[in-house]
C-alpha cells in the first residue's frame, strides 16, 4: 500500500500570511496610538504643574501670618510667609555651600550666556530663639561670598536684640542624586536636613528663609528663596507626539499604500 501525502489545500498559505499581517497591521498601530495617549496625558500633566507653579509663586508674595509651630500645619505652608519676633545667636551658625546669590535681574541678563560671572558663597543659618512662642527655630538669613563666611569679617552684619522677621517656611529635603552628604563635622550642609541641622543648632526642625528686608549693611543678603519644580513636560510632549507622528508615517506607507487602489 502506497502511502501519498494528502494535497496541500489551493491558497492556505496565503490565507495564513494574510491573517498574520492583519494581525501585524494591528498590533503595529498600538504604537502611534499609545504615543498619542501619552502625549495627551503630558499635557494635561503641564498644565497641572504651571499651575502649581504659579500657586507656589502667589504663596510667596501672600501676605504672612503668624509661624506656627504645630508640624501638621507648617507642613501646608511650604512657601508661605510668616512672621516672627526674637534674637538671633549668632555663635551657632550654620552654612549651607556651595551656594550662588538669588538676583532675578541678574539672572534675565546672563540668560542664554555660555559663562555666568556669578560668585559662589554660603546661606548662613542663624538659630533664631521666637521671644512670643518659646521656641528656638532656624533661619536662613541670606547669601554671604566665599570671603565672608567667617563671621568675624562682618561684626557689623551680626543683629542683636530683638528683631520682627519675616520669612518664608522651608522643609525638610531629601539628598538628590550627586550632592554629597552633609558635613556636620566641618559644619558644610549641602541640603536641608533639618533634624540633623536642628540637633546641631540646638533648635526646633522649623526652617524659615528671611526676606530681603532683614538684609543689614555688613550682613547676609535675605530674599534667597527660589521656587524651584522641575517643568519638562513640555520635552515629552513633543517626543510623545513626535513618536506618534513617526510611526503613524510608517504604519500608513506599509500597510495603506500598498493595497490596490490606494
């Protein structure tokens, strides 16, 4: 008995390549469409960022109320300006360096440059012990250059008696990649820790940035405060849109315009 292989159905190959490209074509067009859903999302994400952006910015030029101590509620007036009354110890001063001086007109000038000219000194961080409220907080009292970090080369900049401040509430931060460790030690703080910086300075975990008007002839320069949220939503929107348009091209040249009559 002779066995014969059973004929290979007219067209069943060709079937299968159809249905798998089929299947190609729509599985391809996933790509342009997620890249779509993701340009999408990144703006609505841009604009909820702008937004808080300019909410943070309102916050710092709102009028300020009086500091609280209650962790609870100065962990939602990040930003926000308050008001104090004491004296400063200047004999438990804290640096944070490397640090360059906040000047907005500066900076809309050198904007663009290759090169800044910008000095590099220090925020100098005075325990500040509120007379009304019984506590000890620290107050980062504004830029000082390299060549006057040490105190003794501005006896006149050093504030005694009591004094009204105003500043604005600062928190905690975590340290980001790259930025070395803080330096107790060597009294070098290069983020804000504030249990460590408190615990050194024999103050409360409550940080406030003076405005400019506590700048005194001699002393640091108040004001440093930048309001600083990262915002390149706009870079993803043009890579996720850019991506869609892409590979919507290709998907089109492959499978549209090659079927006849097209």
């Amino acid at each position: 008995c002779r066995c014969r292989a059973s004929p290979r159905r007219p067209g069943s190959a060709a079937e299968a390549r159809a249905e798998e490209d089929s299947f190609l074509q729509w599985a391809l067009l996933l790509i342009p469409a997620a890249a779509f859903g993701l340009g999408t999302w990144q703006v609505q994400r841009r604009k909820w960022k702008l937004d808080l952006i300019a909410e943070l910015e309102s916050r710092v030029t709102a009028e300020p109320v009086a500091l609280p101590v209650d962790p609870m509620e100065l962990k939602n007036l990040e930003y926000r300006p308050v008001k104090v009354r004491g004296h400063f110890d200047h004999s438990k001063e804290l640096y944070m360096m490397p640090r360059t001086m906040v000047d907005p007109a500066r900076e809309a000038r050198e904007a663009g440059r290759i090169s800044s000219s910008t000095e590099t000194g220090a925020y100098v961080i005075t325990p500040f012990h509120c007379s009304g409220l019984g506590v000890t907080i620290l107050v980062n009292r504004g830029f000082v250059p390299k060549s006057k970090v040490n105190p003794e080369t501005r006896p006149k900049g050093q504030v005694l008696g009591e004094v009204d401040l105003v500043g604005v509430v600062r928190l905690t931060e975590t340290r980001k990649p790259f930025v070395p460790d803080n330096s107790p030690e060597q009294n070098h703080w290069y983020y804000r820790d504030l249990e460590a910086m408190a615990k050194m300075a024999g103050a409360e975990p409550i940080f406030l940035d003076a405005d400019f008007r506590s700048t005194v002839p001699g002393g640091p320069i108040g004001g440093q405060t930048r309001v600083t949220l990262r915002n390149e939503h706009m870079q993803y929107i043009l890579t996720w849109y850019g991506l869609c348009a892409a590979t919507s091209y290709l998907w089109f040249q492959k499978f549209v315009r090659r079927i006849p009559g097209m």
